[in-house]
C-alpha cells in the first residue's frame, strides 16, 4: 500500500474512534513511538507493539472521550501527518481538558514504522 | 498572531518562492532547524538565525529549483505542518532529483521557534 493509503485508513478508523484496531491493523512489530515530552522518571520513546500498546492501553483506560476531531492527512514521500483534538476528561483526577497535537507518521514495507507527537507540554 | 495566521503567511511566501524572506519575517532569533540526518561530521540542528540563514544559503546556492509545491497548513495548538515537494538540480553535480518532506513548526510569541524536517535519507 502507499503512504497515502496507509495514511487514509488510519485517519478513517481514528474518526471512528478505533485507536486500538488501528494500531493492530497498521502497525509494525518494531514500531518506535516518541512523545513531546517523557513521563516522570520515563523515556520519550517507547520500542516494540507491547510497549505502544500498554501506552495506549493506559491512554484509553485513563481518559474519557467526550468528543475528538482529526485532520489531514498531508503525506509526503513515505511520511504523513494529521492532527488530533480531543475534549477528555483524565479520570483518576476528574479533570476536563482539551488538548491538540500534531503527529508524523512514518511508512515502511506496508506498515507505520515510527510516530512522533508535537504538542505544549 | 495566532499559529494559524503565522502557518498560512508561511505558506503563502513559500508558494511564491519567498523561503528566504519568509525566515526573516517569521523566525524567532533563537530558532531551532533539525534536519532528518546529519550531514556528515555535522550536527542535525541549527541553532540561531546565522546557522539557520547560512544553511538556507547554502541550499538556495547549490540547488536550481524547477519546481515547487507547498500542502497545508494542519495547525494543532502552537504546532503546524507543512509539505514541500522540490523538483531541483543539485548544481555542483549537475543531478537533478526530486525530494517531498513534512516541515514541523513550533510558534511561540508571534515568531517561530522550532522546525523540524522529516524525509527519508
């Protein structure tokens, strides 16, 4: 597939809210996924589908989705970008925020090798 | 001004071909460029509008430009995203190729902060 096809499901199945199945679906086994910024005593980057899943795993446990907006993609060579909007609220301290982002993708062999996230810390 | 009216001034200067003034108007003093891969003995990054300006220079002296495209912006909070598709000689082996990257920015009071380039190497 091309990036853009690539880059076309995965913004298809973020507007439907499959964050999960997209992950599973388009994801390399050695994927690499970087932060803005590291959690506490943590690294930026997380290596591998088990480290980027529990990542996301926490993200859905933790949060609740009130309304989410994504844009793009605008693709280039074998990188993509979108954004995302989210209206959450962080559950452990029932805490409402929005928060935008920006993300890079990038596409290897069929699959998004590595994601990259820009946002204020 | 917003990132979206700083994004869309950006665009517009470089889709008439004003890279360099569009630098001048809009970086901050202390901007940061990374580049995808170091050339060699160098560093990704450029710190500082000297080491920013001399590396456009150095782009602009060495390449013809036969052809360019600019897609976006995709604004996300104080981030954007920007494509550049080149058609360009590279004068000093008279090769002429084609190159298509994503521009990362990072605005901050008004001026752009950070740029941040993704293509493959």
């Amino acid at each position: 597939m091309s990036t853009r096809e690539i880059a076309d499901q995965l913004v298809r199945m973020c507007r439907e809210n499959q964050f999960h199945q997209a992950m599973e679906a388009l994801y390399a086994p050695d994927i690499v996924s970087v932060e803005a910024g590291a959690p506490p005593g943590g690294s930026r980057e997380s290596k591998g589908m088990d480290a980027v899943r529990a990542k996301g795993e926490w993200w859905a446990t933790n949060h609740e989705v009130h309304s989410s907006t994504v844009e793009g993609p605008l693709v280039a060579g074998s990188h993509f970008a979108v954004t995302f909007k989210f209206d959450v609220t962080f559950k452990p301290q029932n805490r409402r925020f929005t928060m935008e982002e920006i993300a890079i993708y990038k596409v290897a062999d069929d699959k998004i090798v590595y994601e990259e996230f820009f946002y204020n810390m």
